[in-house]
C-alpha cells in the first residue's frame, strides 16, 4: 500500500531520465490535476505540492466503465496541462481504469507507482504518459519532474520511451500465450495447477482430492505437455501470467 510519507524532503537519487535541467523558474502556481488511488495519500501530496507552487486539482478515481468523453471533460474542467496519477496501482482493474484516463485526456501524465519497472507501464507510455516514478520518490525530484513537464521537456528519451513500449508488448504476447495454453486445459487440469500455483505438493494433492499420488503425477504430466513446458515451476509461472491478468 502506498503510503502517505513516502514524499521525503530530499529523494535519493535523482528520478528524472532525460539528463539535467534547469527547474522552471516562474514564481506563477502551475495547475495539475492530481488522481490518487487513496484520498488520504491524495491529500498529502496536493499539500506537499502546494508547498512547492503547484495547485494540485485532485480529482476523485474514476469509477469503471466511464465513458472516454466523461474522463476528458471531467479533465478538461480543470483547465491543466499536466497529470499525476498517484497510487500502487497493483491490480489489473486499477490499471485499465487509470489508462482509460491517460488515453482520454490528452494531458502530460506522469505516473508515480510502487514498481516503476513493470513492463505494463509500457502501455501507459504508449498511451501518452509521460513518464513513470516510484511511490517512493521525494519531494524535491517530483517537483522536479513536474517541473519539467511543465517546461515542455520529456522525462524518457527516445530510446528509453522505445524500450519500455517494446516490453509491454512482449509481455501482453507472453500474456495472450498463457491464456491460449491453458485454455487447453481440462476442469480438472486447472484445479491441479492452481493447486501447484499455491504451493501444494502432489501428496497433498492426493490427500485433498482422494486419489493416488501415481494419479496426481500424471495429471501433472498432462498439464505440463498441454503448457508446452517442462517442470511444474514453469507451469505455475504460466499460471501466474494468468492470475494476475484478473
């Protein structure tokens, strides 16, 4: 969970990928719009940019299914040029609901996120996004980058904009193949990987469902021929791919 302090005085490294700048040096307060996944986060750093000569608008999580014409006017309405979404952003949902945004309003996003290198950021990137931090990032490096943004220069430079998109979509192909492996799978095949996938061994396999371990083996042989792999650690990193797609 993302938490409240993690907006430090002093950060620990610079975050910003596209070389040094100068911090823009207007004393005018730059308008944001500002969506956190958590309210009490979201009002601890609209304080924390206040302070910094930001007006952060924050605008509430969009609720799913909303419309792309309700994301841009909600968006337009605060009259900003730049985005921050705040928040784990940890399952596919959240994901989807905070790219249906970025994809929407045609803002400078900037993504702050508990893990900055998973491949799925790629998607937001290629969505528009501008650039992507950690939860973890301090204060003087988000003002930094806003600031930037702000000044109309770009957090990611090419190549890095080129490999995170180029990753993304390796890993939704690796995502699709898992889907179509084990599609191919039967009732009773899915119910022995996901046991595997929750650490149970074949004896215990056996015990819980009433049949020999002889039995459970070549279920698993079975599954592991329809994965197209060749150990049960790889099959239950198929099914991970899966789970976490939900």
């Amino acid at each position: 969970m993302t938490r409240p302090h993690a907006l430090a005085p002093r950060a620990q490294e610079p975050a910003t990928g596209a070389g040094s700048a100068p911090v823009e040096a207007s004393t005018t307060r730059r308008r944001l719009v500002l969506m956190a996944e958590e309210r009490l986060v979201g009002d601890t750093v609209r304080v924390a940019l206040r302070s910094r000569g930001f007006d952060a608008v924050a605008m509430p999580w969009p609720p799913p299914h909303r419309p792309p014409a309700e994301h841009r006017r909600q968006v337009r309405l605060t009259r900003s040029r730049v985005g921050v979404i705040f928040g784990d952003l940890e399952t596919t949902r959240r994901r989807s609901e905070a790219r249906a945004v970025v994809e929407a309003a045609p803002l400078r996003w900037l993504l702050v996120v508990s893990d900055p290198g998973d491949a799925v950021w790629g998607g937001m990137v290629h969505a528009g996004a501008a650039g992507v931090l950690p939860t973890s990032v301090g204060l003087d490096d988000l003002t930094l980058a806003l600031s930037m943004l702000f000044g109309g220069q770009d957090l990611l430079s090419a190549g890095r904009r080129r490999a995170m998109v180029e990753a993304w979509r390796r890993s939704e192909s690796d995502d699709r193949r898992s889907l179509e492996l084990t599609a191919r799978l039967s009732t009773r095949e899915r119910e022995i990987l996901a046991l595997l996938y929750e650490g149970v061994t074949v004896a215990e396999i056996a015990a819980r469902t009433g049949v020999s371990e002889q039995t459970v083996r070549s279920q698993v042989k079975a599954v592991l021929r329809k994965l197209e792999v060749n150990s049960q650690l790889a099959a239950v990193a198929v099914y991970r791919r899966v789970v976490d797609r939900r």
